[in-house]
C-alpha cells in the first residue's frame, strides 16, 4: 500500500469532505484526475490498483490517496482475499471495504467530466451527494420525479403519509457519449452516442430490479455498503462485465426489504471510450444467458423479516442463491461461498459496525 496527501485549500469546504472516499480501480496511469481536480483534490481517494502489482500506477501531486495492488489485497484479506476479483475492476468493492467513511462515490479512469446544456462543467460529486442527502419515494411514484428538489414538489393525490420519504442508500449516475451497453448492441450500434440530457431524478420504485452501471455511482456505505460486493469476475471465472449488475440486483432487493431507497438520473459524467465489442462478448456471452434466470431468480427473492441488518440480508441472499443457482451452473455455489467470504472479510475490517435502516 502507497499513500500521499497534500494541504491545499480552497473555500468554500466541499460537501462531505469528511466524510466520503473516492473508490478508483485502474491499471494505468491516473491523468484523468487532473480533469477532475476542482472537483476531487479535496476527498480522500482510495485506488485499486488491477492486474500487475509490480507495476507502478502514478498519481498527479496534490491528491490525497491511498494505493492498494494485489500483494496488498492479499496481505490484509488473507485467505479471505479469494472473493476479490483479479483483472477486472470488480476489485474496486476492496475499496469499499477499507474506506472508514459514511458514503463512496466510485467512477472509472476513462469518464472525465461533463458539460451540462449551457455548456457549464458538472460536479458529478456534488450531485450526488445531493441525492444521497435527500430522501426517496421507492413506495410511491410522484409523476414529477424528484419531490424535495427545488422548483418541484408531491403531485395531487400523494398520500401525505408517505410524504417523509424513506431514506437514499443508491445514487446512480448516468453518462454522455459511449452508452454502457452490452456487446451484442455495441456490435449493431457501433456508432451511437448518448447526447440527450435528461435533467431529472428518481426514484426506481420499490419491487423493481435495474441494472446497475458502476462508473458513476455513489451509495451510503454505512446503509448499504456490505451489499456492494462486485461479485466474482475476471481472471479464473467464467464471467466479466456482470459485477455491477450483480451487486446492483442484490442492493436492490435488500434496500427494498429495509425500507431504502434507490434513484438514478443526474449527474452525468462523460464516457470517453468504448470497450471491444469483441472482447467484452467473450467475457459477457455466459452472463447473457444466465441473466434470463437470473433475474427473474431476483424477482421472486423474499428475505425474512428477521433479517435487519444488511449482513444478514446479503448472508440469507446467498444462501438463496446456493440452493437456487448452482443448477443454472456450478459458477454460482462458488460465487455463494464468495458472498459469505465477503461478509466475513468485512466485518473483520469493520468491527464496530452493525449495518441497520
């Protein structure tokens, strides 16, 4: 593990400054950083370095960072080290685990920063936080989206009950430029660009699964950090590119047994490059498949109402998912074990915490 701060100072103090870790996974160079700089100098960053751990991964001056490779996964993991992914930037939930901090926001080294409509740079960052500092409506839709943003409000025939909201555990960021698709529509699509601006919020209602993209995403990690584990990919497994899917599935059905909640829309971010085609369908092919009895496997998961703290949740979950999945393939009594192995290795690093709504 490497680590390097610096003390520069600009007012006004940032929202949560304190309280937030940038999670990075990267396998080059970190220069899109400087990009980010207005925006990012003053949060903690905690990089996961993928791949080679001789390698050295610079860092522009004047970030305040920590660096894990491998070799420290390993050393901090021990055995329990196996439910991280290897060559796959699943490995950035490590990050999450480290982090001591109340909320992450996670975003890849290939999304730089975006323009709004007026042709203003967005802080992704700050809309974020904006999100998670104000509550959902995953019970009940209001038909002008976001109800606490500023300029909107409950529509009639809102039950005042419900008007308290429940509170945001998942604030999902969307994108400019390279849509995240799959490799299949990537292949038929090769030239298409999102250049639509929605500039809305919402809620994604209670019951109802999405799939989750993990460039531009922030979340509670004291409400649902234990959930976000990107599951295993990469190297040694049969599956890639499904990790943000995975963890968004099992966030989803846990938040809405806890009464959590979930919106997506705002901010943007721009993406800057697309994967292979080619390469991301050799690593998608199987999950293209599976995902046919995956979700309807999530559709139907019922957690007991004596589970309450996301550990037991996500404990129970993969107890579902071992006597469920292994009969699509033997890959998911491995990926239960890994979710166990997971909740252990967390609560070994995060000992005084007991995950609640």
């Amino acid at each position: 593990m490497s680590s390097s701060s610096s003390s520069h100072s600009i007012s006004p103090t940032p929202l949560l400054k304190d309280e937030l870790d940038i999670v990075i996974p990267t396998i080059r160079n970190l220069d899109f950083l400087e990009m980010w700089r207005p925006f990012f100098q003053h949060y903690h960053l905690i990089i996961v370095q993928d791949g080679d751990p001789s390698k050295v991964i610079k860092v522009p001056e004047g970030f305040d960072y920590e660096l894990y490779n491998r070799n420290d996964i390993n050393k901090i993991l021990g055995p329990k080290a196996s439910c991280i992914s290897f060559k796959d930037s699943a490995c950035r939930c490590f990050g999450y685990m480290v982090s001591k901090k109340k909320y992450i926001y996670t975003i890849d080294d290939d999304c730089f920063v975006a323009k709004d409509p007026s042709g203003k740079d967005i802080n992704a960052l700050e809309q974020h936080i904006k999100n998670l500092l104000c509550p959902s409506t995953p019970t009940f839709f209001n038909t002008l989206y976001d109800p606490y943003r500023e300029g909107a409000d409950f529509v009639r025939g809102y039950p005042f009950s419900l008007r308290m909201g429940a509170p945001t555990a998942v604030s999902h960021g969307l994108w400019l430029n390279i849509p995240d698709y799959d490799a299949p529509t990537q292949l038929v699509k090769p030239r298409e660009r999102n250049q639509r601006y929605v500039d809305a919020v919402m809620t994604i209602p209670k019951g109802t699964l999405f799939p989750m993209c993990g460039m531009n995403l922030a979340f509670d990690r004291e409400l649902i950090g234990p959930a976000m584990y990107f599951g295993l990919m990469g190297d040694g497994q049969p599956i890639g590119r499904y990790d943000d899917m995975w963890a968004g599935w099992c966030t989803k059905v846990i938040c809405d047994h806890l009464g959590l909640g979930v919106k997506t829309g705002l901010p943007y971010i721009w993406h800057s490059k697309a994967s292979d085609p080619f390469v991301n369908l050799r690593k998608e092919y199987k999950g293209i498949f599976w995902q046919e009895q995956l979700i309807p496997f999530f559709q139907a998961a019922k957690l007991p109402k004596a589970c309450t703290t996301v550990q037991e949740c996500y404990i129970e979950l993969s107890k579902q998912v071992r006597a469920e999945l292994a009969e699509v393939d033997p890959y998911f009594t491995k990926l239960a074990d890994a979710m166990v192995t997971w909740i252990e290795a967390w609560d070994e690093l995060n000992p005084s915490t007991t995950t609640t709504a």
